[in-house]
C-alpha cells in the first residue's frame, strides 16, 4: 500500500534534483538547492519514518530524548550508540591547540575518493569517543556543542540571569490554553550563534490543537534533505505524539515548513537510488502507556511497529 506521507518528501527530493540551482556553501560540498518548500504528514495514516531506506529509529529516539534532557554534550548520545552529531565535536577538538594527530579537515570531500584520509579519520574518531566516553575532563572539555537545542529548549538564559523552560511552558499551555496562538518553541537565539557547533536549522515550532488533535509546524532554515531531513521528520512526529500524550490528546499533522531545503552535490547517486525504490507502508508508533511525563521517557519506552524499509543507503555527512 502506497503512504502519502513518503510520497510527499519524495517528491520533493525530486523536484530538488530537477529543478533545483547549484549553490556554493560553508561546507565546500556544494549544494543544489531550492527555497521555500511545505510537506505535510497525516500522523494518523501511520508513522512518518521512510520506508525506501532504513532510517535508524533508536538514533532519532536518543537524539530527541537529549534534546528534552537539555543537554548539550555528546557523551549522552555516545552511550547510546548515537554518533549523529560526533562530527562537529570532532571539528572543535582537532582544530584546537590540543589536538597534535594528523590534519583532518575537509572530510566532506575527501572522505569518498582518499581511503588512506578516510582511514586516518577513522581512526582519530575511534581514539576520540573513547575519550569522550572514559575521560571527564575531555568529555568536558571537547564534547559540548554550544548553546544548542537542548539549551534553547529546556535552559533559554535571559538578559536578567534567569532560564525559561520553553517546552515545559508550552505543555502547560497546551493543557490550560489549547487555543493559544503561542504555542511555539524556539532554538533561534541571535546572541548564542557564536557559541554553537551548528547553529539551529530546525529553528521553530508551533502547536496546535484542534477537535482533541494536536498539530506541530517545524520552520527549518536550512534542510539537508538526503541525511537530514528524514530525521526531522520523524523527530517532530515523534515530540507531537509525546506531547499529545501527556496532554491526553490525539495526533493530527505534522507541517514541515522549510527554507533552503537542499541536496549535496555528493549524495546525488544516493538520491537516485532511494527514488528508485518502492515505499511500503508506514510502521505504527507505541508508547508506554504507564509513562506520564515526557520528561520520564526512556528509549524502551517508545517502540515502533510493523517498519520494514529498504536497506540503508550511507553517504558522508557535510561539517
């Protein structure tokens, strides 16, 4: 059976490659690119997790799970098996006066074509988690990102010393408040930029409740649409279900709006080979239905049902 919702980013990664404009950007990847872009998901026909590729669901999981932790430091992820945001840590450490291991940068472009590069970065990685995962000091040291989203979401710092807990704010206005305009959480704090390892592209987010159904809208500056989007995706579906949850609601949409949504000029065979695949139909999400608190959710509280995808397609990640 054919799902609507994996049609939809589908065609847009078709509508990318085709019509897209070839663009120049900080990585030194390059990019093609269109801006402006809607998708939206009916998080009833089922969960929005791509199905013409494997997409490691316990990764998005743990990813959202530090998220609402507030943290800010890999280390959380790396006991979870998480690598998805190694890279920019990684970055800080060897460009730092204490890194004295070979020179590591532009990874992005070198990493396909350089198997010796690619083994020397393998290796300085692997000596680099083990760090992270054994040293305090390093971990301290070398495995914070900034001011990311955790922060932003959980510790937002105002000008007077104090910390606003933006998602803990919108749940209880949710429950007491379901026709509010101001649903909305944000990651985008001019003054902290400086101080992260990437600065927010999910930036946005508003709820919405209607008919006992709660709607979320994701405004993204910027969408890597072959590696990064298909998370986003299914992390904000996932919130939208924790939080509809706690609030005793039922799922309506999840509305991804984007910006610069984008594809790197060295996932362009991946791209192809993931849009001549068929999809299959959507996995069910279960959540434990004893948990009450989204804060309280651990990974083997949230199981997905029934997802039986494509193989992984692998491509780089640009820094």
């Amino acid at each position: 059976m054919i799902q609507t919702s994996e049609n939809t980013y589908l065609q847009l990664c078709q509508h990318v490659m085709k019509e897209g404009k070839d663009r120049s950007d900080r990585t030194g990847v390059g990019t093609r690119s269109l801006f402006g872009h809607q998708m939206r998901f009916d998080l009833t026909e089922g969960f929005p997790l791509l199905t013409t590729k494997k997409v490691p669901f316990k990764l998005i999981v743990s990813e959202l799970l530090w998220f609402l932790k507030g943290d800010t430091n890999i280390r959380y992820l790396l006991q979870h098996n998480n690598n998805i945001w190694n890279e920019w840590a990684f970055k800080n450490w060897t460009e730092s006066e204490s890194y004295d291991g070979p020179d590591m940068k532009d990874f992005g472009r070198r990493s396909q074509s350089d198997e010796a590069f690619n083994k020397l970065y393998q290796e300085q990685m692997k000596i680099f988690k083990e760090k992270i995962l054994s040293d305090d000091q390093f971990s301290e040291d070398f495995g914070h990102l900034g001011d990311v989203y955790g922060k932003q979401w959980r510790h937002w710092q105002t000008q007077q010393g104090d910390t606003i807990d933006q998602i803990n704010q919108v749940i209880y206005d949710i429950k007491n408040n379901p026709d509010s305009r101001r649903l909305i959480v944000t990651a985008w704090n001019p003054e902290d930029i400086p101080s992260m390892a990437l600065p927010p592209c999910h930036t946005l987010f508003q709820f919405y409740v209607q008919d006992g159904k709660l709607s979320c809208q994701l405004y993204q500056r910027s969408g890597d649409l072959f590696l990064g989007i298909p998370f986003n995706i299914a992390s904000y579906a996932l919130l939208t279900h924790l939080i509809a949850h706690e609030c005793d609601l039922e799922v309506g949409e999840f509305i991804h709006t984007l910006g610069d949504a984008h594809i790197y000029h060295n996932h362009f065979h991946q791209v192809e080979e993931q849009l001549s695949r068929n999809v299959k139909t959507l996995p069910q999400l279960e959540l434990n239905k004893n948990v009450d608190s989204l804060f309280d959710f651990e990974l083997e509280d949230i199981k997905l049902i029934g997802y039986e995808p494509h193989p992984a397609i692998k491509a780089p990640v640009a820094v």
